[in-house]
C-alpha cells in the first residue's frame, strides 16, 4: 500500500491504483489476524472517503491541491504582486528566481529544488503554487 501512495504523490498513480489500494485495505482488514492488523489500513480508506477529489487531482491531473507533494508542484511568481525587491532571488538557495530590480520576477521550474524559502520570507505574498 505504501508503494501505490508513493507512486501517487510522485505523479506515478492511476484510477486503478485507488481500487487497487481500497481491494489491498479489504484484504488487510479481512485477513489480518490480530486487532492492529485489521485497523493497519484504516488511515489509507479514511483520507479515500473524505479526500477523494484530492486523490483525483493526484492520478488524473497530476497535480498535489495542497502543494505538498514535492512532484506534483510548482512554485510560480504572481507578475502583478511581485515588485521585483529581489528578496526571493537572494534566498533562493539553487538561484531559480530570475529577473532584475523592480521589474517581475520568475522562477525557472527545472531549477527549483521546491524547498519553499522564497515564499515563506515573500514580503508582497507574490509566490504561490501553480496547480
């Protein structure tokens, strides 16, 4: 089970992947042969039942809503927020963040390592997840 979520948030999952993962908790639930073990796939059906549209996301759009699947996301800079202060492209530890002073910014996705410092120290709120 933990391959098939492996393989969803890393953009690798399909529809069939779901079934396959509700058919493998059945089985645990079914078969197991002590109470832990029939409560070991519980956590996996539960976030099925109420994340549902999230796991879609995942295998049919290859996207991550939540921007926590490192890759499933992307970092993009809003051209209207951003005033180019230049702040992100100085903590950019991999110098993804292209563009010069007080002009908009960019961040080349095939540089971005995903770790986020650009947006947590953002001062305009310009850096956001594509999805």
């Amino acid at each position: 089970m933990l391959e098939i979520l492996n393989d969803i948030t890393e953009g690798r999952g399909t529809e069939e992947s779901i079934g396959t993962l509700l058919d493998m908790a059945d089985t645990v639930t079914h078969t197991a042969l002590c109470g832990l073990g029939k409560t070991a796939a519980s956590p996996v059906v539960s976030t099925l039942r109420y994340f549902r549209e999230e796991y879609l996301a995942h295998v049919n759009g290859k996207i991550c809503p939540t921007g926590t699947c490192g890759a499933l996301t992307a970092l993009r800079i809003d051209p209207e927020k951003c005033k180019g202060c230049t702040k992100c492209v100085k903590l950019c530890p991999v110098r993804a963040i292209h563009g010069s002073p007080k002009n908009p910014h960019t961040i080349d996705g095939a540089v971005c390592v995903k770790c986020k410092a650009c947006m947590d120290a953002y001062p305009f709120k310009a850096v956001s997840f594509a999805v």
